[in-house]
C-alpha cells in the first residue's frame, strides 16, 4: 500500500488473495470462481458442506459393485455426492427423522438419484441389516448443536462394526467432543502441533499414520511428513475397527475430523 498506493476495498475487490502462513509452509491463492465450491445445482436442501461429504466418499475409496451405507443421511449430501462421482456402487441410506429424509427425498428427486440410493427409517443402533454384509460405511455423527446425538457414540459404532464385513471401511465426521469420547479423555486425540498448540491449517490436513506402517501419504509433501508425524494423534482401534486416517477440515466456524478405520476381521456380533 505504501509502495504502489493501493487502498484495500473489502466491499467490492478487484480481486480476493489469500494468505496462510504458518512456521512450516505458506500458503498464497486466489479464488478461481465466483460461486463457491460447495454450491450444487443437484442439491435443493443443504446440509453437510458438500465438499467435506465429497472428500468424505473420496476417503472411502468406493468400488464398483460396492454396497455403500449412510445410516445417519440426515438430507443425504454424502449419498449424493457420492452416487455421483462412483456411480456404479449401491448406495443405502438410513435415517430415524421423517423430517430428514423428506429432505433427503426431495434431493434425491432433485438430482435424478432416485433410483440409485435407498432410504430406510430405522435407528442407527438398529439397522435392519445382515452382519457383515455391507462394503463401506459413510456417515457425519451429529455434533449436538443442530441434532442432539440420541445414542451413545459407541453403541452407533457397535452397530456399525456388526454389519460392516472384514475388510470393509468406514470413513466418520467427528467432533472434539466425539474424538475425546472414543479416547476416553486422552489429550492425544486432538492433533496438534509439534508446540503442543491445536494445527489451523485451512481444508483438510492429514494427521494421522497408524503404529506399525510406513510410506507417505500422497495428501502430504515428503517434505512435511516429519513434520507431521510430530503431531500424530493416536486413535485406538475400536474393537475390531482399526485406525487408518484421520484428517482434521473446517466447518467454517467449527473444525471436525474425518476419521477412516478398517475392519481387520470378523467381530462374531
């Protein structure tokens, strides 16, 4: 400002420039388009971001012929986003609010889905379901601010680990509060930086590289894997859900994880 004389015009910009700076890397950029990101045509009623439900399925590595399940869809944006990125996988979701799935019904219709994904209305701790006969679970537990969590974050889980099938995954959007819950306390659940301060990297950041495997993460440079590995949480399995990946997004005013776990064999539920 001083050197070319610029005033800054936080009404109607010329341009928006974006800088995070932080004491391993820099980041500089410009956004590409006037609408943001998350904005979907397909989707009449928002609910999850739907870049974070995007990233989610992206996570879950979805296969052709795959069973995928959502048993918290709420209006069923990672459905969506999902079914139509990888169409050829089949795509139930579930949800115990007659409210919700209106919603989610009306987006399915909205965006000519309604043939690829079913819903059920059935509790989550109640899935009418076959043990071990679904391939991938996606789901975003509700934080409590908007939807109070009914159940126990462990019972849920539970339900999820009986009908998911050795092997298959799970890819869940938790809160702090879920992430101390599943650590019972632990401090060690929450990422943080090699300070001992919480990271606030913008988007979604790895943090997590389970015990006993090496190699880097194609999310994360070479450069700053060191870096990284300071920070690792240590997420315990639950039960036979074991830790994959953890990568800490924002919310916008809050920030979550998304957690990944594999099923390492058959529980006997």
């Amino acid at each position: 400002m001083k050197q070319f004389g610029w005033k800054a015009d936080l009404r109607d910009p010329d341009v928006e420039i974006f800088i995070h700076l932080n004491d391993i890397y820099s980041v500089v950029g410009i956004p590409v388009f006037r609408a943001p990101l998350a904005s979907r045509a397909y989707i009449r009623t928002a609910g999850l971001r739907s870049t974070v439900a995007w990233a989610m399925a992206s996570v879950a590595e979805i296969k052709a012929g795959a069973l995928v399940l959502d048993p918290m869809c709420g209006l069923g944006t990672i459905l969506l986003e999902a079914a139509k990125e990888w169409p050829d996988a089949h795509y139930v979701g579930a949800d115990v609010s007659d409210a919700q799935l209106r919603g989610a019904r009306d987006n399915l219709k909205a965006a000519g889905l309604e043939d690829k994904i079913a819903l059920l209305q059935v509790s989550v701790v109640e899935l009418p379901l076959p043990s071990e006969s679904v391939d991938v679970i996606i789901s975003d537990i509700p934080f409590g601010k908007k939807f109070k969590l009914g159940k126990d974050i462990k019972s849920i889980l539970r339900e999820m680990e009986r009908v998911l099938h050795a092997g298959g995954t799970v890819v869940l959007l938790l809160s702090e509060a879920h992430c101390r819950s599943l650590t019972d306390g632990e401090e060690s659940s929450i990422p943080s930086n090699s300070e001992g301060r919480r990271t606030d990297e913008p988007g979604a950041e790895k943090c997590l590289i389970p015990e006993g495997e090496t190699g880097t993460s194609e999310t994360v440079p070479p450069s700053l894997e060191a870096s990284n590995q300071e920070c690792l949480p240590k997420i315990p399995p639950f039960g036979s859900l074991m830790p994959v990946e953890c990568y800490k997004v924002s919310l916008g005013k809050t920030d979550a994880f998304i957690y990944k776990y594999k099923k390492s064999h058959s529980s006997g539920l």
